[in-house]
C-alpha cells in the first residue's frame, strides 16, 4: 500500500511509457503479419498498407478492444490471490516487468523478421512475474490453459476456413469456362461477406464504447445494409476497371487477379481493424491495471474502468511501430511461406479475420500471427504439400515455442530489478 501511496505517479508513467513501447512492438511485428499478406500479393505498397492500418488499427482498438482487456488484465493471474497477501505493489510491478519484457522480446523478433506472437509474449510475461512475487497459485491455470488451447485451435480453424474459401473461388471461379466475368459476378458476394463479419463485431463489441446499445437482430441488420453497400460499390468499381485479354496471356489469370487485389483491399481493411480489436489488448490490459491500482490508491479493483487515455495510446504506439519497423515481418508473411497471389491471400485473410472476430467475442487472447500463418498454410495445402516453404515455416513454428518462456525469463529478471529499486 505504503510503496503504492509513494511512488504512484512514477509507477504511473513507467507503465504508460512500456505500455506505449509494447504496442510499438506490436506494430512492428504483428500489425507487419496482418498486412504481410496484401504487400505480398502486390495489391497493396509498403506505404499504402501502412495508411491503411494506421486507421482501421486505431478504430479496432478503440472500438471493439474492450473485451480481451478484461482477459489479459485479470483472466491469468488472480487477482484474489494479491488481494489476500495484500500485495498490490507485486501486482504494479508485475504488469509493468510484463510490459518491458513483451515489449523486449518483440523488439528482437522484429529485428531478426521472425513473425512471433505478441500474445504469446505478455502471456509468457504475466506467467513469469506471478510464479516469482506470489507463486505457482497466483497463476489461474485453467484460464492459461484454455489461452494456451485456443492457440492450437485458432490456426487449425483459420487453415480450415481458408482451405473451403480457396476451394469456392476454384471452383466457382477459376475452374469454369469465363474465369474472368465469374469473378465479376461473385466478388462482390465476398466483398459482402468480409464486411459483414467486421460489421457485426463491430456493432456487438464495439459501439458499447460510444453509447450505443443495439440488439443482435438491430445488429444483424445493420450489418446486412453496410455489406448490402459495399458489394453494390464493389461490383461498381470492379465494372469500371479496364481489363485486356493479353493480359492474360503471361499470367493465365491476371485479369481475375486484379478484381481479387481489389477485394484484398477490402479484405486488408477487415484485418486492420480485427488485429487492432484482439491485440492492442495485450498492450492495454497490464496497463490498465496498474492505472487502476493507482488511482485506487493501492486497492486492486475487480472491475477497472479503461481510463479515456489508454486506448488511444496503444493505437498510437502501434502506428508508430509499424510505420518505423514494420517492412521487415512484411516480407516473411508477404512472401516466405508460400507463393502468394490475390486470390490466395484473399483466402488466408477471410479465414484470419474471421477467427480473430470469433475469439475477440469471446474474450480469448489468441495469436493474430498464427492464425494468420494458420490461414496461410491451408491456402497452401489446397494447392499441395509442395506449394510450401517448410524451412520458413519451420522457423516460425521455434519461434513461437520459444517466446512463452523468453517472455517469462525477462518478466522474472525485470521485476526483481524493479522491487530491488521500490522495495527498500
């Protein structure tokens, strides 16, 4: 409490400048794996993909981030626990070591151009810190375990979604006698699809921030109009876009590649804002509990009110992360895994987005990286075992093993310098 009481304001701007470099490292690294797929395909430039995250990140964040904050906060350590052995400087510091230590391990990955999961590391870190300040039952390990579950599923889901998506587009589009007025004719549907997924996250999750109340059936509606709207812009545009045969005759299909890269903009857009949504809380959610423990004055509240300044700080420091840092991730999930052109990025993009607005709902950190690389995979297998790039995907897959226990590791040596410092 004493040490709370004292040293507030410090502790205060230690957890806003590391929660600020964490979401630096986001953007860097896993905002790169959302937009790899669209600057792989070409339907995007770096600077395009960077504009366009930009916004649809913050709105995610801001709009619907309120959800997994929750999970982060509170959901994997217990908060009981520092309750009763009133320990809520353990608690500030914890989150705090957590923040630096995430932030750390990104900051490596980011250089090196591994794709590794933000998620993994804060998780990895809050472990780390509750095991050394309180103990093994700090940790609520039926709630880690389901995370740790969810991050098994996620990539299996995501490759399952992409896998049926590429096959529809084979099959309705590329395997018929007209590839290219089949692609006008059913883009359009996907554009509606797509939009409709983000539409209603959007409406469910996110609109409780700005007041506003809708029922599902409202919702449902509501979203049914906004995809109504862009499928009938959609099909506009596609109809208006020059097409020459002789297009086709380097690139068999180029032709259907350019209605697919207008609808990978479309796409780009939905994940922006679903990775904004799911992962910006892993930068929020230590931060909001520190801000919560010092304004309380030391109490640890259940329920700690997101304070008006937090989340646009973390949309922030995913901006700047991605814009100074992010063309390296780009490129390994862009191009290193498979091969990938607009319709196969389409495919592995629906499928992620689509996953990470199903966890986001119910509250689950999951790994936008993996379930993205998950999505990647699958769009890969529906074109054979041999389309893809096993070294890199081997490397990606170490890289995830090892970033639980890295974020763990420098969680335990960061905290044990800050109560070295705090606690005289």
């Amino acid at each position: 409490m004493e040490i709370i009481q004292a040293y507030g304001p410090y502790l205060l701007m230690m957890a806003a400048v590391f929660g600020l470099y964490m979401a630096w490292g986001i953007g860097a690294n896993d905002v790169a794996n959302a937009m790899g797929t669209s600057v792989g395909t070409k339907s995007l430039t770096v600077k395009q993909a960077i504009l366009i995250a930009m916004v649809f990140e913050f709105a995610g964040a801001y709009l619907a981030g309120g959800e997994v904050t929750d999970t982060v906060r509170k959901g994997i350590v217990d908060l009981a626990v520092f309750k009763e052995t009133n320990r809520p400087d353990a608690l500030a510091f914890g989150m705090i070591s957590a923040l630096l230590a995430a932030g750390t391990w990104l900051m490596i990955a980011s250089i090196f151009g591994w794709p590794v999961s933000t998620t993994h590391s804060i998780v990895g870190a809050i472990v780390g810190f509750a095991l050394v300040s309180v103990g093994p039952e700090a940790v609520q390990w039926g709630k880690a375990g389901g995370i740790v579950g969810s991050w098994v599923v996620t990539p299996i889901l995501s490759g399952l979604i992409a896998y049926v998506t590429f096959m529809s587009i084979q099959k309705l589009i590329f395997d018929t006698k007209d590839p290219l007025s089949n692609a006008k004719r059913y883009v359009p549907f996907y554009m509606a699809l797509t939009t409709f997924v983000i539409a209603m996250v959007t409406i469910k999750k996110g609109l409780k921030h700005v007041g506003l109340h809708l029922t599902t059936t409202e919702g449902l509606i509501a979203s049914a109009v906004i995809s109504l709207l862009v499928a009938i812009a959609g099909a506009v545009y596609i109809s208006r876009q020059k097409y020459s045969p002789s297009n086709d005759k380097d690139m068999h299909f180029s032709n259907v590649e350019k209605v697919f890269g207008i609808l990978m903009i479309i796409t780009a857009c939905a994940m922006a804002f679903a990775h904004g949504s799911n992962d910006v809380a892993n930068a929020i959610g230590p931060l909001a509990a520190v801000v919560s423990i010092v304004e309380h004055g030391g109490e640890i509240a259940e329920k700690a009110e997101i304070t008006w300044w937090i989340l646009p700080l973390g949309g922030l420091g995913i901006v700047i992360g991605l814009a100074t840092m992010g063309h390296k991730v780009m490129s390994t999930v862009g191009t290193g895994i498979t091969e990938l052109t607009p319709s196969r990025g389409f495919a592995a993009q629906l499928a992620t987005a689509t996953t990470v607005v199903i966890a986001s709902g119910s509250g689950l950190p999951i790994s936008t990286t993996q379930t993205l690389v998950g999505g990647v995979l699958g769009v890969g297998m529906a074109r054979g075992i041999a389309a893809l790039n096993l070294n890199v995907v081997r490397t990606i897959v170490v890289s995830w093993v090892v970033t639980l226990p890295a974020g763990a590791i420098l969680s335990i040596i960061f905290y044990k310098i800050l109560e070295a410092i705090f606690v005289v």
